[in-house]
C-alpha cells in the first residue's frame, strides 16, 4: 500500500496535474540530449546570462504542457490516456536511438523506418534496449495505465485547460520576450540540436511525411524523353552490364582507398578501377537508391518528384536494353517498378538464408540463369545487396569469412570493443569483395561476343563510433563523412579499355557523387537520350569504345 501511495497509484489527479508531471517526465528524460547541448552551448559561451540558461529547461516545459494541453482538447477524455502511452512509448524508442547511436528522428529518418521492411526492425532487439524499454517506457506507461484520473464535465474540463494554455503561452512569451535574441544566436549556431526535440521532431516528420505520401495528389507522371536510343553495338556482339547497388558501405574500410587492413583480398589481382573520391547523395537507402537512378541531382531531388517521373532503369527499357533487378535488401524503393525484377526471398530452406535474410552469394543463382540467357544485344541486370547493413552487421556473413577476429557477434553494437566492432563491418566489405570477384568470374566465363562490365557502388556510408556516432541517416548536411564518403569500382571485360591506363587513373581521382550515375550509366550501355549529360558522364573522358554515332536529328549526343 505504502509503495502504491509513492508511486501516487493511491490518489486521483486532475488531467492539468496529469500533464503537467508527464510534461516535466518528457523534458527531464526524452529531452536529455537537446537539454544537455543546448546548456553546453550556452555555458561555453564567452559570457551568459544564468537566468537564460534556466529558462531553456522552462521554455521546453511549457512547449510540452502546450502540445498535451491542446491534444487533450482535441482527443476524447477515453482516447487521451492512450495517446499519453502511446506518445511514451514511441518517444522512449526515439530516445534509445538518439543516445545510443546519435540517430535523430527528421523526415529522411521517419520515411526510412516506414519504408524499411520489419526484419530490420527486429535487429535492433536485443536485451540491452529490453531493459532501456522497461525503464523509460514499459513503467511509466504502467503507471500512466494504472492512475486515477478525474475527469470534469467537458466545458469544465475546457476552462481547466483553458488556464494552462494561458499559463504556458505566457511563459513562452515571459522568455520569448526577455531572451530573444539569446534564442535566435545561440539557435543559429547550434540548428542541428532541435532535431533532438521529443516529441516535436518526429511527430512534425511524420506529419510530413504522411502528407507528402498518403494525403497529396500525386503528382503527374513526366516522360523525359520519349525515344531514348540505343546505339547499334556491332554485329552478333552483345553487351551485359551489371550494376551491383552496395549497401552501406563506406569508403574509409576499403584497402583500394588506402584502408590498412586487405579488406579487398579476392578482387585485388582483377585489375579494378577505384574511384577514391566518391559521395552518397543520402545518408540512407531511401534516399540514396532512388537518388542515384534518377536524372534529378541532388540539389533537387526529393523521393515523390523522383517516382513521378522516368528514371535510368525507365530509361533503358524503353531503349530496348533488356533489365532485370534482382534484390537482396529491403526492396527497390520504387526503382523498378516498370522493370522486371525478382525479390530473393529469405527462405530458410536455403543454405544461404535464415529466414531473415540471405547471404549476398543468393545472388548468384538467378544472376548465372539470366546470364546463361541473353536475348537482346543489351542487358542490364542489377544487383541489390545487403551488404553491410547494420547493427547486425555480423549476419551480413557467413561465419567462415570472419577473416578478421574477435567480431561482434551482437546488435547492441556500443557494447562491443569498438576492435571487435570494426573488424565485423570489415568483415562485411571482405565479404562483398568476394561476392564481386564471384560475379567478375562469372562474366569472364561469357562467350567472347558479350562484352562484359560491372559497376559497383555504395549507397551511403556508415559511421562506426567516430565522435560517438553510429550507423547512418543522419541530416545530409550535418552528416559525418564516413556516411557519405562511399566507394565505387568498375570493372570491364576488354582490357584494351583500359589499356590507357593513365587516363583513367587520372580519371579515377576526380571527385564524383551519385548525381554522376545516371549519365555514366546511360553512357555504358549506349544509350542516346536527351536527359544525357556528357559533363556528368565519369567514363566519356577515356573510352575509346564509345560509338561516337550521330542519329538524324539528334546531334552531338556523345
Ligand atoms: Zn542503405
């Protein structure tokens, strides 16, 4: 009896007492981060006004009170004790991903945890964040389930509200008014600590993100262009390019960019081409994936304008090029829509799956069937790991590719030794380096007819511990560099290609990023179109091999 009165189960509240002991939970707790910095910010100041750094606590405060206190005038008294537990419960997930990896909950984030499918979610359980859940959220939802709430007749309960409303708008205006411009400097040269607001950043994400998707027209589809062409390849010759789209992995781990350790073994003698100054367009797959097949640069890409109109793979379809995605991650993210493509399913049947996902060797099956049959002179067949994904970055292989010991056999990645942890995503990068040397080997093994070349690129990087953060999906601009800084190697079959060999190495240092792709791309599989940009195409400055045909009416493609 005694712990049920301390724990107040014993009294009733008023709802205002109600919200307001939530309110101080959520500004003492799930604001921890953006309490944190924003009083390091201010005591490193020159000189500050104490009473300033008091009122950020009390500003948060009465924003929160204001949010609860305006939701409760909305939502029905049966439904509002709901909508607390629920706001508890996603906020507590929101703030294990904040301190824990450093992850903040803006629209890039909130579209990739709607668009990434549940076994991605499920890799983050693990006993670590159980017991994180049990403490912030498991609890006080309990408690919130469990206390007695009086609730007035609804227009007394109005004028009862009323007066916070009133009380906590005439705080906001006390400070607004007394610190203005304390707000707006230190605001200024901190912008990225709001994005650690909790509630406010993902409910006004998700917000967004539900508008854009679920409650905007779409938009009208938008044909670039028409008759894209592709040019005449030369008699009985076929050509196959295969694009293999990385996941997660970032530049800095790879020994082709200077990397330490050979986490490059198996392609290393098969004289690859590194581009070493490569950049992401996102910092996460829903992003970056559409981004990099898309005519749209970075600049003004944004996902709904990208899937409303044609895209690379579009492109080349409607060239004739035969095109196939085949898919070990979590989908194409509407890429191939209009194309044919195939998702490996993680049966666990298969000696490569184990019901969750697939070792990307599953790749090779049906990419050995599609090459054993190719009907027209053009095919394009792309290949869509897992790559590194994390936190499990331990099931990314299989166990006999550990080449680099102790790994981290764990998803609560911050509790390994940031040795084993590092070894575990090096062990990924080996162990995509072996799936590509299997796919050169394949393509070597082609009739002399088909000419063969690969290109591989990363979608985003990653960060493993660097300043204290981890994973990836961090804002662009504010994003670390090891989650943009991404490696891509290209790989051909004709080694008269690159026979020139100083011109491409010259090639290779220049700096390029994923707005480069889709010319590149159009470029390889000789494809005339006026989406193409010759001055984004990475290959144009050395190939030799490049038709340099005129079609009537179309001049200057090449
Ligand atoms: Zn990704």
């Amino acid at each position: 009896m005694k712990a049920l009165a301390y724990l107040g189960l014993t009294r009733t509240f008023t709802v205002n007492q109600l919200i307001l002991l939530i309110s101080i939970y959520f500004v003492a707790v799930f604001n921890f981060t953006f309490v944190r910095g924003s009083l390091t910010a201010i005591v490193s100041l020159e000189t500050y006004n104490p009473f300033f750094l008091l009122s950020v606590p009390l500003l948060l405060l009465a924003l929160v009170v204001l949010l609860f206190s305006l939701l409760s005038l909305v939502f029905v008294k049966s439904v509002f004790k709901p909508l607390l537990i629920t706001l508890v419960l996603l906020s507590s997930m929101v703030f294990y991903a904040d301190v824990t990896y450093g992850v903040v909950f803006d629209y890039g984030m909130i579209q990739n945890a709607f668009e990434s499918h549940t076994a991605e979610a499920l890799s983050y359980l693990n006993i670590y964040i159980m017991l994180f859940l049990l403490v912030f959220a498991i609890f006080p939802a309990l408690w919130l389930l469990k206390v007695k709430v009086n609730h007035q007749p609804w227009g007394r309960e109005v004028g009862q509200r009323f007066k916070l409303v009133i009380l906590s708008v005439s705080a906001i205006a006390v400070i607004a008014y007394g610190f203005y411009p304390n707000y707006a400097a230190v605001g200024r040269n901190n912008s990225a600590l709001k994005k650690h607001l909790i509630p406010f950043q993902y409910l006004s994400s998700s917000y967004k993100y539900i508008n854009r998707n679920y409650l905007s027209e779409p938009l009208v589809f938008k044909i670039l262009d028409e008759s894209p062409q592709q040019l005449p390849v030369l008699p009985r010759e076929k050509n196959v390019t295969v694009m293999v789209v990385g996941e997660t992995a970032r530049a800095k781990s790879f020994a082709y960019n200077g990397y330490e350790k050979n986490t490059n073994p198996y392609t290393e003698k098969l004289q690859l081409l590194s581009f070493a100054n490569m950049h992401s367009c996102g910092t996460a797959t829903a992003v970056s994936v559409p981004c990099m097949f898309s005519a749209l640069p970075r600049e003004d890409f944004s996902k709904r304008k990208a899937q409303s109109q044609q895209n690379l793979l579009d492109l080349a379809r409607l060239a004739g090029v035969d095109v196939l995605w085949l898919d070990n991650n979590s989908g194409c993210q509407g890429v191939c829509k209009r194309v044919n493509n195939k998702r490996i399913k993680p049966d666990e049947s298969h000696a490569l799956c184990d019901g969750d996902y697939c070792f990307d060797e599953i790749l090779l099956e049906p990419l050995t069937e599609k090459l054993a049959r190719l009907e027209q002179p053009s095919t394009l067949i792309v290949l869509h790991m897992i790559g590194s994904h994390g936190p499990t970055y331990y099931r990314r292989y299989p166990k006999e590719h550990a080449l680099f010991l102790p790994d981290c056999r764990r998803s609560d990645i911050q509790n390994c030794s940031q040795q084993a942890l590092i070894n575990t995503y090096d062990n990924t990068i080996a162990y995509t380096d072996f799936v590509l040397a299997k796919i050169i080997k394949q393509l070597t093994l082609l009739p002399r007819d088909i000419k063969a070349n690969l290109l591989y690129v990363s979608d985003h990087g990653e960060s493993l511990g660097e300043k204290g953060s981890y994973l990836h999906g961090f804002p662009y601009a504010l994003a670390p560099k090891e989650q943009k800084h991404i490696p891509m190697l290209w790989w051909q079959a004709d080694k008269q290609v690159l026979a020139e060999k100083s011109c491409w190495q010259q090639l290779s240092k220049q700096a390029y990023d994923h707005d480069n792709i889709f010319h590149s791309m159009l470029g390889l599989l000789n494809i005339a179109s006026s989406t193409y940009n010759q001055a984004l195409d990475i290959f144009s400055g050395c190939r030799t091999d490049l038709r340099l045909t005129k079609i009537s009416g179309r001049d200057g493609w090449w």
